[in-house]
C-alpha cells in the first residue's frame, strides 16, 4: 500500500459566488515514490465557473532542495484544454533515480546511482481530444555530474549535456541531447543524440572521441527484466 501522509491548510479567498472564486492552498507531507524528503505544496488558482476555466497565478512544489514552479490556465468545457508553463531547479540525480526505479519498478534501475543537479524549463499545452493529447516540450541541462554503474564500479563523470525531451500530440517520444560531454576511465567522449520512439524506435547517434565500447556498455543499454 501507498502511504501518504499529509496535512492539508487551505485559505480559501473572494466572494464564494457559484461563478467565481479565488482557492489558496498551502499542503505538507511526503509523496510516494521519494524518499524521506519532505513536500510543501502553495498554490493559488482563480476559478470562472461560468467560462469553466481555472487560471493558475501560482504553483510552488518544494522537495528537499529541490523545487518546481508553474503557472497557467486549465478549461474544463467540452474539449478541455491546459496551457501551462513549469521549471525546475536543483533536482536530485540520486533522487530522480530512485523515482525511476520505484515508479517503473524495472530492477536495471538498482545498478545505478547518479550525483549532480538538473535544471529543466518546459510548457504543456494542448487539448484533450480522441486521438490526441496535450504536447510536453521540456528543456534541461546537467553540469559536472556523474553517474555509477555499480555491479563494477564503472564511473561516467564530468557529464555536461543539454537537450530537449517532447512528447507530441500522438503520445510519441522525442529525446534530443546536442550537447554531450563526459569520460570514462581516462576516455573522454564528445556527442550528440537523438531518439524517437514512435510505432518503431529510431536513434541518430553522433560521436567524437575515445570510446570502448565495452567500457561504455553499461551507460547506453539501460534496459532489464
């Protein structure tokens, strides 16, 4: 069972009219998946009962050290529709590895652990309709981390990268990274990657440098049962 404990404080603001009314909300706890970082949630909504829209002035998640901030419109009419924009900074590679390993529950997760922070920019926006979604365009750039593959001790590090991530109306994903520096074992490697996975998987893969690919192996099959 998922535990998730939380106490909830809320401010509620304006005239409690049925068409219009402003919800301020404060929220602490732990959320699954995280370890024992403590969550604080604030955020602040108008709500237009009458037009069916929700306008998001503010949204502050704090974990840890980590936080993410958002703003936006949300429209619950027939087609309901989101427009809204995200950051985040200072987030956790040890901590969003262990999100990937507890949500995904793949066990490949478990033979590696990452250090460093990510910063990440990104908007989604679109409608919800039969045959499509909401788009997800997301930026995000790590300086001087490092990742371990720990059965052998393998360490990737003074990993620099930027990239984009979108998944596009038809829930295709596209991972694109122009900007990749890291070594191995006195091995330093430049490169540039794309992937796409739509009905078959496709990947562009550009590269300067040293490279064994034996000693690279565990940091491009990340795959297991």
């Amino acid at each position: 069972p998922i535990c998730f404990p939380v106490t909830i404080p809320a401010l509620l603001k304006g005239a409690f009219s049925k068409e219009n009314f402003e919800l301020e909300t404060e929220l602490s706890g732990k959320l699954p998946f995280f370890s024992d970082l403590d969550l604080k949630l604030e955020s602040k909504v108008n709500i237009d009962q009458q037009k069916k829209e929700h306008l998001i002035t503010k949204l502050i998640l704090g974990f840890g050290e980590m936080s993410l901030s958002g703003k936006g419109r949300l429209t619950t009419s027939e087609v309901p529709e989101i427009d809204v924009e995200f950051q985040g900074k200072n987030l956790d590679l040890a901590e969003l590895n262990s999100i990937l390993e507890k949500a995904t529950s793949n066990p490949v997760w478990q033979n590696y652990a990452g250090q460093g922070t990510v910063n990440l920019t990104g908007t989604y926006s679109g409608k919800w309709l039969k045959k499509k979604q909401p788009e997800l365009n997301m930026n995000f750039e790590l300086e001087n981390g490092q990742w371990e593959y720990a059965p052998n001790s393998t360490l990737l590090q003074n990993i620099n990268l930027k990239g984009a991530v979108q998944l596009n109306e038809q829930n295709q994903w596209t991972i694109h990274l122009p900007e990749f520096t890291a070594n191995i074992q006195g091995q330093a490697i430049q490169a540039a990657v794309r992937y796409s996975e739509p009905q078959q998987g496709a990947l562009e893969l550009q590269l300067q440098g040293e490279l064994d690919l034996e000693t690279w192996k565990p940091f491009y099959i990340v795959t297991g049962k």
